[in-house]
C-alpha cells in the first residue's frame, strides 16, 4: 500500500479514496492540468501538493482526474502508485516530445505503443529485458482519435530517458561518445520520440496490473538546425495533444461501458 497519511490522504498526492474516478490523464506540467480539465464536464480543482495537482470531472456522466507527475520518472512512479491505491485503473501520460525521426513534423501526434527503458526507476520495479508496452486497448483508442484529430500522427516506441540535458547538450557530458552512439541507436532501430516518463509508467502499470497509454505532440526534428529546433520547442500548441487525449479517453470509456468493464 503507497504512503498514507492519518487521515486517509497519500502522502505525496495529497489525495484519497473517493477523490477520483478510475481514469487520469498524466501530464508533466502542473500548469497544464487546468487546460485538460476544462474539456471535462463539471470540472473541479481538489488538490495541490509538490508538483502533483489534480483537477476531476466526468466525461460522458464518467468520473476522470487529471494529476500533474513534475519532470522524469520517479515523480512519475509515486503519482502512478498512489493513484492506483485510491482506485485509478487507466492511466494516459499526455505532454510533449522531441521527434526522432526526419518526418515526423513538429506539431505531429505520437502515440506511444512501448518506450525505451533509458531510466533508471523502471529497473527497482523489473528486470531491464522486460519491455515497457502500452496497453493494447489504450493505444488503439488513441490511434482512433489521432487518426480522426487531422494532424499527421505515428505510432510507436518512445525514448524514455532521465536527462534532458544529456540529449540536447551531449558534448558537455564525459560520456559524450557513448550518448551520441545509443542515441543514433535509438534513431535507427525506429524511435518516434523522445520523452522522460512513458516507460516508467508503462513498467510500474505492469506490476499493479494496471493499463496506461501515452499520447504527445512532438516538437523539434533531426532535420532542423538547433536554432530551428529551439524555436519550435517555444512555438508549438498543446491544444491538439490534449484534445486528442480526450477524444481518446472518450472512445476507451464507452468501449469499457458497452463491454461492461
């Protein structure tokens, strides 16, 4: 059982039984957690703590929550494990990403269907050979929805990595070589997108028997100068990420509902 506080509440969420529904949307961003919860029904902020800020509503009469994971995975594993302990059984990590392949666009989709295990809070979870995959159900529903969004969007693997820095300043690192040599590795073997938190999610999910997805709007590409890719990570939209987001979380809840899950 996660932390829990004497009066029911978890320790680092702030929240407890009763306070959400069995659906969260996962951003990083704190301050994006308003924006999705206004395309909730009846939405309604309930909790502020650390970098963990929960907005609820209902989607379709359905209760859903939308909880902030701050930057990386461990943040990631705590809000994953507490929610899960107050009934959360679906999650979908929403946010942004950097593309890692020359056509994917910035301002494309990416549903994540798996993630490179680059991290380190996966491995005190399971074995590295364990692959972090997507919840089939999931990421079909988000396909749907990014098919139907009308921006170009990829399914695929993600690269789940615990140091931005690492990747957009690797000739500042002692181990420059050896970065620049897995990232060329990544790029090759198909990686769509970059990203700190997917694997993570996807690994801890696997242990409580839970689902979890991801969804993110990629910004940057190989085929741009830094200076290019500097831009795009200041001038992009998250409206269509979330919307998608939403829309997905829409057709898994019917499908749920008209399966009797």
């Amino acid at each position: 059982m996660a932390a829990t506080e004497k009066d029911g509440r978890k320790h680092h969420i702030g929240l407890k039984q009763g306070d959400v529904g069995r659906y969260a949307l996962l951003p990083g961003d704190p301050g994006r957690v308003e924006a999705i919860a206004s395309r909730f029904d009846n939405p309604r902020l309930v909790m502020q703590r650390r970098e963990y800020t929960t907005w609820v509503g209902e989607i379709d009469g359905v209760p859903v929550a939308c909880t902030s994971t701050g930057i990386g995975c461990p943040s990631t594993a705590i809000a994953v494990e507490e929610l899960h302990d107050i009934g959360v059984d679906t999650f979908i990590r929403v946010g942004t990403s950097g593309s890692m392949q020359p056509q994917i666009k910035p301002g494309s989709l990416g549903v994540i269907s798996g993630a490179i295990r680059d991290e380190g809070t996966s491995r005190h979870y399971l074995p590295i050979e364990f692959p972090a995959v997507a919840d089939l159900d999931v990421t079909i529903a988000l396909r749907e929805a990014a098919q139907a969004s009308g921006f170009p969007s990829y399914v695929g693997v993600a690269q789940s990595k615990d140091s931005f820095y690492g990747q957009h300043a690797p000739e500042r690192m002692p181990i420059a070589d050896d970065l620049r040599r897995r990232w060329k590795a990544w790029m090759a073997g198909g990686a769509i997108c970059s990203e700190m938190e997917a694997a993570t999610l996807f690994i801890v999910a696997a242990t409580l028997r839970a689902r979890a997805g991801g969804i993110m709007v990629c910004v940057g590409s190989p085929s741009m100068t830094h200076e290019e890719s500097q831009a795009s990570m200041k001038n992009f939209s998250i409206d269509p990420v979330i919307d998608t987001a939403v829309h997905g979380l829409r057709l898994l809840i019917a499908r749920d509902r008209a399966a009797g899950a």
